[in-house]
C-alpha cells in the first residue's frame, strides 16, 4: 500500500444510488434447520428488508 493517496480529483458520490437494495446472505448451519426447520424460516420473513 502507498503511504498516501491522493483524492483531489475524486468526485463524492459517483456510485451513490439511493434506490439501491442491499440483500445481505443469511447462511444457516444445517443442524440448526434440521432441528427446527420453521422458526428459523418464520425468523427470515419478519427481517426488515426494503422492498
């Protein structure tokens, strides 16, 4: 890495969409849906995604 960078010609927000969606992945491990397999997909459907 370089000590320093230079960012004066940098342009704020160039890739900034304010529509964008994130999907963040939740991964389970498979003993866990094994043992109880609905809460944890009821758990997934209350999740505050933007829609």
């Amino acid at each position: 890495m370089k000590q320093e960078y230079d960012f004066s010609k940098g342009e704020r927000g160039k890739f900034y969409n304010k529509d964008a969606e994130l999907n963040f992945p939740v991964y389970f491990d498979p003993k866990i849906l094994l043992f109880n397999p609905l809460p944890c997909l009821n758990v997934l459907n209350t999740l505050p995604i933007s829609k």
